[in-house]
C-alpha cells in the first residue's frame, strides 16, 4: 500500500517524522505478540506518541510541521485538542500560531458543568482538530460532532500518525473533514524495513492487519 503524496515536500516529512518516531521509540512492531486495544482488537503494531512530551528537539520539529500544515490548509480561528494525547499538541500549536484553544472530551463530564468541550467556542468559528494519532477516526468524529453542536466551523483535522485504516477514510468523508497527517503506517513500515527493525516478512503480517484488523488475529490464530 503506497500513500501518494503532495508534493516531494509532503513526502521528505512523511519519512523524517517515521524516522523520529521510530528512534524515540513510539512505534513497536509485535506481529508474533500483538498487543489489545481497549476495543479488543489485537494489534501487531503500538504507537505512542504521548513520549513526544519528553523530548524537546523531537516535538519541537513535529509541532513546526504541524504548523506549517496549518498555514497551507489555513489558519484558523480556534485549536481544538482531542483528549487526552492530543491536547499537549495542540496547546503548542496554539501557542506557535497565537490562537485560542480548547479541549474536547469523548463525552460529556458526569458532574460540575458537565461539560465535554473545555474552553471557549464562538459560533461560527473556524475550529482545526488536533490529534497524535489516528486509527478508526471514531474519536475525532465524536470530537468534531461536539464542536459541531457548539456552532463550530470544522474543515479539517492534523495529526502526527495514522494507522491508514479505509474505515477512518470513510468517517473522515462522512464527517466532510479532510484529514491532514504528517506520517502513516506505510511510510514507518517503509523506514522500518529499510533500517533493519523490520523484516519483509513481518511487514506483510503489519500490512494484512490494516486490511482487516478485527479479523486479523483470527487469521494469524491468535484467537
């Protein structure tokens, strides 16, 4: 599975943001002891993203890209991070680009306010999503769905990684939202193979998963 790029830009991103992600050691491959999701769904791959927070140099660079992805797609008017790994994201997003911000919950809080965005949303405001990472897209979708209800204008959503499953396309298009990651699977597999961490063997079973990851494990005989 080949992602197609932009621009040659857009690709030297893609790769170096793999190659950071992989020396920080956010990515594990596990494909002989894949790991469970709270959904159930066994993984042969993990990402981390939330070790970024510890490592100045790496997420100094990350949130550039981010921000000059922002600039291209547009500025908008408020950041809007998903809780919980996508709101220290967004904050230095925000603060790089002098913006308001929020943050949005996957529900409402049961006591208090009870409120699932924190901050302020204006409507017809022009909100950006903020996320690390992305695998199905049900939590964005939620995310968008609250700031939608607000009166919030939503266009498009970053993020540092996708796991590039099709049902994510699908309720991105559901949701008329363009998403915009910096990398994926494909390109961290590509760098992973080609630095000796993966064998091409191991990448197939990585690539057969993002076919079908809730049948995978049954497949593999895991289950």
């Amino acid at each position: 599975m080949k992602k197609v790029y932009k621009s040659a830009s857009d690709y030297k991103v893609a790769k170096e943001v793999a190659e950071i992600l992989l020396d920080i050691g956010s990515v594990i491959f596990r494909p002989q002891q894949p790991f469970k999701f709270d959904s159930g769904i066994l993984s042969p791959v993990y990402v981390d993203n939330r070790l970024l927070i510890s490592m100045p140099r790496e997420r100094e660079l990350i949130i550039k890209y981010l921000v000059d992805t922002i600039r291209k797609i547009g500025v908008p008017d408020v950041v809007a991070g998903v809780a919980t790994a996508g709101i220290t994201h967004a904050a230095w997003i925000a603060q790089k680009l002098n913006l308001p911000m929020v943050y949005v919950r996957a529900k409402p809080k049961d006591h208090g306010r009870q409120n699932q965005v924190e901050g302020q949303v204006k409507r017809g405001q022009k909100v950006l999503v903020v996320e690390d990472m992305v695998s199905t897209a049900g939590s964005s979708t939620r995310v968008i769905e609250a700031l939608r209800k607000l009166g919030a204008r939503i266009n498009d959503e970053v993020a540092i990684y996708t796991h590039n499953f099709t049902v994510a396309d699908r309720n991105f298009q559901k949701a008329k939202v363009k998403f915009h990651p910096l990398t994926n699977l494909n390109e961290v597999i590509q760098v992973a193979v080609s630095q000796g961490f993966l064998k091409p063997e191991q990448a197939k079973i990585i690539f057969d998963w993002t076919k079908d990851p809730k049948n995978w494990a049954n497949r593999q005989g895991f289950e």
